[in-house]
C-alpha cells in the first residue's frame, strides 16, 4: 500500500523517527502530496501503457477480430540519501537541555535532507550524479510540454490551461512552480479577476488553488531555464499527478531510519546518522505535464523604491459610479512594483485623456478631495 510520509509518521512508534519525518515534511511541500511505495531489492521494473487495444461495432454472426494492448518497461533504481547528525559532547552535558540540542542538530539534518530530495525531484540527473535520480525535469515527454512562447513570455492563463487539460485522467494533483512565477500568477489574477482560491491544508497553512488545483511555490524550481534566444530567465510550471499507474511514485525501502553511530574517534562527538533508500518513478506519462519559457513580468514603474519621483499608471477598470467621477471619467488603476502600500487604488484620469507620468503627491488624491473641487467649479 502506497503511504504519503505524512502517513508514515503517523504510524510511527519512535518519537525522535516521528519528528524528523515531520521536519522533513514541512520543508518539502511536495512530500506532502507524493506517494511512496515499498520497494524490495534495489529497483523497481514496471510497465507503462503504449498503445490501447482497437474496439469496435460488429454486425450480427459477424467476425470478431482480436486486438491487445501493448507496453513499454521501465526500471527505477533506490538511491541513498542521508547525512550525519555529530552532536558535540561538552556542549551536550553543559547545554541546559540536552534534549533541545540533539532535536536541533537533527532537525537541521533533517531540513538539508528535506532541500536535497526537493532539488532532485525537479532538476535530478543520473548523467550528472550517478548516485541520484532522475527529476521530473528529465522525466517529463517532449509530447506532455507546453511552450509559453518560442523565446519566452509572461504567464497566462490560456496557457496555464492547456497545461491542465494534457494531464488524463481529471485534473492534475498539484501546479509547481517557483515563488517568482506564482507572483507572475497573481498579477494575471488582479486583471483577469478571482481564478486563485485559498484553503487550510492538514498542517494549519493556507494553500492557494488554480480551479481546484493545489499551487506549491518551491525554491528548487529554477528561474534561469533558457527557452529559444531568451537567456537564463524562464522558468516552468509543472503539472503532477500522484499514483499507482496515474503519475507519479516515490520509492523507499524501510522508510526513513535513524542510527546511533556512536562516540567518534577523532573528536568529542557522538554522531546520529540519518538515512533513507529512496527514488522516483513515473508510472504514467499522461499523469505529468510542463508549461516552460516564462519570463518574469516587468513592473512599470519609474523612481526610487520609497515611492518618489514619477510613476506609470495602469489604467484598467472604472472606479466609482458617484456623478463627480462618472462626469470626469476617473477610473480605477495601480500603481505595481512599489509595495503593498503602493498597490492601493489610486484615482487619475482615463487612458483617452493625454496620458501623462504622474507624482505620488497627484495619485494620493481622493474621491472626497477631486468631488469637492468639481462642486466648486
């Protein structure tokens, strides 16, 4: 039965175990969702689908012909991932809890444990580190890739789904992309309206969602991919499902396992080692999907960074329906790059009126203060 770590912990005896699958966990969004399978020996051979059989309509006493399916063999190969925990002697009798210090020293362990597998499951490469595995990066078909642009493009949502629709069955588990992207993402949002929902996950964090669609912002997705004459600016989005024979699995042998080396020769240390026979297989290749070539989006702005001196206004969307506003045709803009504080509405005047750079002075006018200088003219 394929377990998510999650589920390991929970079945877990040993409390120090327990903890450090949970600190893993938690910095790797992805073990969150990813199933893992237990696997005996040292790889795993499976079977892909190539072609479905042929069906068809007969006529009655007519000849039945026959038709089979036919698949492809795969094998994906346990790799060993780990590090030791040296816990400092001295430090360890004269610390005012002992039990603090070993947890930290094992929970950074852990942590770098956690980052490792992240990085490798998106940019993993056994030409490159034979002692590793292949990431999604490598895993994914040429026939399941979406190009953004020929030479790269900001985010959009036509293509974010077309990425969606090339995953079958249903929708796709997760969308992974990196932070710079989801914030191309929410941009896209503000102007096309409310696509990005919010819900709590198991461990109390607020969770965005694209139609449903679970969003996971990790730093391993890089930001420096090139796509035609772009240069190393572009990035991707991936589309995951998890599952036997629908996506993606993760291989283990014995789970995640903590051992007692013991006092150390060389120094005055007592040294924990954490390990884990681990790998990644992808059972489907209808079950991943990426979206490459996007480019962050280019803020609009002119001045320095406390907000003085000339801005570029976007004009997008009426803003207030009272007579003083419809009368001069005031409407809604932004004002992006300049912090939260700056992202505010402002009111200015409509896009066909001559446009013009404007100070932060002139876009801090109000409603009240424009209503009130109109009914004075």
């Amino acid at each position: 039965m394929a377990l998510t770590q999650v589920e390991a912990a929970r079945l877990s005896n040993d409390m120090l175990v327990r903890g450090v699958i949970d600190t893993i966990v938690k910095d790797s969004m992805i073990l969150q969702f990813l199933p893992f399978m237990d696997v005996t020996g040292t790889s795993v051979r499976y079977t892909r689908e190539a072609t479905m059989p042929a069906a068809a309509f007969y006529a009655p006493l007519g000849t039945w012909s026959e038709a089979t399916p036919t698949f492809t063999s795969h094998t994906a190969n346990l790799t060993i991932l780990g590090g030791d925990a040296d816990i400092d002697n001295f430090l360890q009798v004269t610390y005012a809890d002992t039990n603090d210090l070993e947890a930290e020293v094992i929970a950074n362990r852990a942590k770098a444990i956690a980052h490792k597998f992240n990085d490798t499951f998106v940019s993993g490469d056994i030409t490159g580190d034979a002692n590793s595995f292949d990431g999604i990066r490598k895993l994914i078909p040429v026939g399941q890739t979406v190009d953004q642009a020929t030479n790269g493009a900001t985010i959009s949502l036509p293509k974010l789904d077309e990425l969606v629709d090339k995953v079958k069955p249903g929708k796709p588990d997760v969308l992974l992309m990196s932070r710079r992207t989801r914030r191309g993402l929410k941009q896209a949002r503000r102007i096309a309206g409310p696509v990005i929902e919010n819900h709590v996950d198991q461990f109390g964090q607020q969770v965005e969602t694209y139609d449903g669609i679970p969003i996971v912002a990790d730093d391993f997705v890089p930001d420096n991919e090139v796509q035609g004459t772009s240069g190393a600016v572009c990035s991707s989005v991936f589309a995951l499902k998890f599952g036997m024979s629908i996506g993606l699995m993760g291989l283990q042998h014995g789970g995640i396992t903590i051992e007692t080396v013991g006092e150390l020769e060389t120094k005055d240390a007592t040294r924990h080692r954490i390990k884990w026979y681990t790998g990644l297989a992808l059972m489907s290749e209808l079950g991943v999907a990426r979206l490459r070539g996007i480019i962050a989006r280019r803020a609009r702005v002119s001045g320095n960074e406390r907000g003085e001196g000339p801005v570029d206004i976007r004009v997008h969307r009426p803003l207030c329906v009272c007579g003083p506003c419809v009368s001069e045709g005031f409407r809604m803009a932004t004002v992006p790059g300049r912090g939260d504080r700056f992202r505010a509405p402002r009111l200015v005047r409509p896009a066909r009126l001559a446009p013009r750079r404007r100070t932060r002075s002139t876009i801090r006018q109000s409603c009240a203060a424009r209503s009130a200088g109109l009914r004075a003219r």
